[in-house]
C-alpha cells in the first residue's frame, strides 16, 4: 500500500529528531526503517480485471448440430491441463478471467473422436474460437475367427441344402475356398443325413419294393417280413454313410464331400466330376486317391453278410462287384452335380464373407 503523506511528513521528522538527538549513529538507523518502509510500499502489481479475458466458443457435430454437455479443457502451453467446463444446451462453453497468452482447448464428447485446438488470447480480449465440428468416434471391431468356425459355419449352410427343397444335399459344398471338416463335423454330417426323414421315407420304399419283389425271401411276408428288410437296408445304409464319410476319413485325414467346380468346358467338368469318384480332398487341401469311399462301401457291404439271408449272403467276389457298382453310381452321382442338382437346389449360398 502507498504511504499517505502524513505517514511520510512524520517519518521524516522522526529521522531529523534521531539525527539530531543521538548521532550518526541512530541517524544510519532512522534512514533504514524509511527506507524498508518505502521498499514495502512497492508491493507487486495484481491484474485487473480490465487485464485479463475470456474464451468462449460453441461445439457441433460434422452436420453443424449442437453437442451439449461436451468437455472442454483449457490448458496453457508447458502446463498440465486446467480448468473444464461443459458446453450447455446450446453448445456453447465460456471460460471467464483467463491469464492473457497462448493457450489450449481439448474437447471431448460421448460417441465422438476427440477434438483439440489452440489460439492466443490478448490482455482484455473476449476470444470467440472458431466453430468446433466433432465427427464421430469410428469403432472397427476385429474379431480372430478359427479355422474351425469358419467350416461349422459352412457346414450348417451344407445341412440346409435340399434338392427340390426337400431332398438332402448335405454331401455337395458349393464354396469357393471350403474348410477343411474337423472329425467332430463329419460325424455330424453323417448322424444328419442318417437320420433325416426323408432319407428314412426312401429307405422305406426301398423296403416295400422289395417286398413286392418278394427279395429276400427268408424273410417272409407280412408287417415282420417288412420291417426284417427295412431293418436291413437301413443298417447297410447307415454302415456305408457312418464309415465311408465319417470314421474313414477322420482316419485317412480325407474329406467326403463333393466340390462343386461349375467353371471350365463341358467336358473338363464331365472329366472332373468322375474323377471325384475315386479321389477325393484331403483335409491338407491335396487331392489324393478317396480310399474312404472305397473301402466304406466294402466294408458296408461285409457287414451286411452279418444280417442277409444266408442264401443272399454276398461272397467276396459279389462284394468288389458290388463296390465297383457303387463307384461308378458315385460317377453319374456327380455328373448330375455338376450340372443339374445345383439348378433343383434352391437357396445355395455362396458365401465370399466366410472365406478367408
């Protein structure tokens, strides 16, 4: 505080009277107090009001709509940031008695990326920052799909897959880069296409035709001659389609499936779709020869010598006769494949999303 000129009138009289009355001494004495008195006069000057300013602003989205309740933080250069405020119902944000000098804002909303800018602010100044346009936060999400989904997924398009939309088209994969089957898969697909009514219904017929033909004699006419050939086509079925397609190639690292080629000449697909009926995919991707098949219609049929007749028992010699048969239905199996079940099958699904 400044001394009042009475303070100073008094003061100086004092120092005159002690110069006067006890010497130098005491003279040296009185002229340091004036002089601390005076140094305490000049304290630091505080700003005013009229020196500092005020930043003010408004916060938008990209389509110029406000954005209430945005954070913003003043911060000052080679500082840690400082005040924040929220930007009001109508966008807007003010910081009052700003120090003049560089400065900061750092904005910040829910669902928006985050925003920084800066500017300088003179002593006095009501500093209005150029409109502030958020965009929004962009979330990319990665998810690490294993080998393994990618092929259940595929495998659950195969199960929905029907000729005329009714008959089974398990066994027939029409991606253009399939997955190899795990062993749990291609236990399923063969439990699916064991078990599926239709194929139960064809077994049925199968049954009654033989009746009517009286084949298998040995086992009689009537509701129990019936069910004695059902029983039997059935077993064999369920024998060939549980080896050849799901224990066999889990042991030989094979797949059982047909691949749809559907590109080339006429006759390359002719070629390629005969082929596939002694080799096949392994589950690494090669083509090698299909000893599942093979071997699963052999064995299918040794097994049936356990349930036929004696007289209908197939010898060894019948049993080859009989896998070569069923090695060349495969054959025309595949040419209709290739060529015209795709057409009778409604709903194939080619799904690029699930290659990798």
């Amino acid at each position: 505080m400044p001394l009042k000129p009475q303070n100073c009138w008094l003061k100086g009289a004092l120092v005159l009277a002690l110069s006067l009355i006890c010497g130098p001494v005491a003279q040296a004495g009185a002229q340091e107090l004036l002089q601390s008195s005076a140094a305490g006069s000049e304290l630091p000057e505080t700003p005013t009001p009229r020196m500092l300013a005020t930043i003010a602003g408004t916060v938008t989205d990209h389509d110029g709509a406000i954005v209430p309740g945005a954070k913003v933080t003043l911060g000052r250069e080679g500082q840690p940031p400082g005040r924040t405020v929220a930007t009001d119902a109508d966008g807007r944000f003010c910081f009052a008695n700003v120090t003049p000098g560089p400065f900061t804002l750092s904005i910040s909303a829910t669902g928006f990326a985050s925003q920084q800018t800066s500017g300088q602010v003179q002593a006095g100044q009501s500093y209005e920052v150029s409109a502030i346009s958020l965009t929004a936060a962009t979330a990319i999400e990665v998810q690490a799909v294993t080998q393994r989904e990618l092929a259940e997924e595929q495998v659950r398009i195969e199960e929905r897959q029907r000729v005329l939309g009714f008959i089974p088209n398990f066994y027939v994969s029409y991606e253009p880069n399939p997955m190899p089957l795990a062993p749990a898969q291609k236990f399923e697909l063969a439990w699916k296409a064991s078990f599926d009514p239709i194929n139960l219904g064809i077994t049925g017929a199968v049954a009654g035709v033989q009746q009517a033909n009286d084949d298998f004699d040995d086992y009689g006419q009537g509701s129990q001659g019936y069910a004695k050939r059902y029983a039997a086509s059935y077993a064999t079925s369920f024998a060939g389609t549980l080896l050849g397609n799901a224990v066999l190639p889990i042991l030989f690292k094979q797949d059982p499936r047909y691949f749809y080629k559907g590109t080339g000449s006429t006759r390359s697909r002719v070629l390629y779709a005969i082929a596939n009926a002694v080799i096949c995919k392994g589950d690494n991707g090669r083509w090698q020869p299909n000893y599942s098949s093979i071997l699963g219609n052999l064995a299918a049929g040794g097994i049936s010598n356990l349930y036929y007749p004696a007289a209908n028992r197939e010898g060894a010699r019948l049993t080859f006769e009989d896998a070569g048969i069923g090695i060349a239905g495969s054959a025309v199996a595949n040419v209709f494949q290739e060529f015209v079940v795709r057409r009778l099958t409604p709903h194939v699904h080619n799904s690029a999303m699930l290659n990798p």
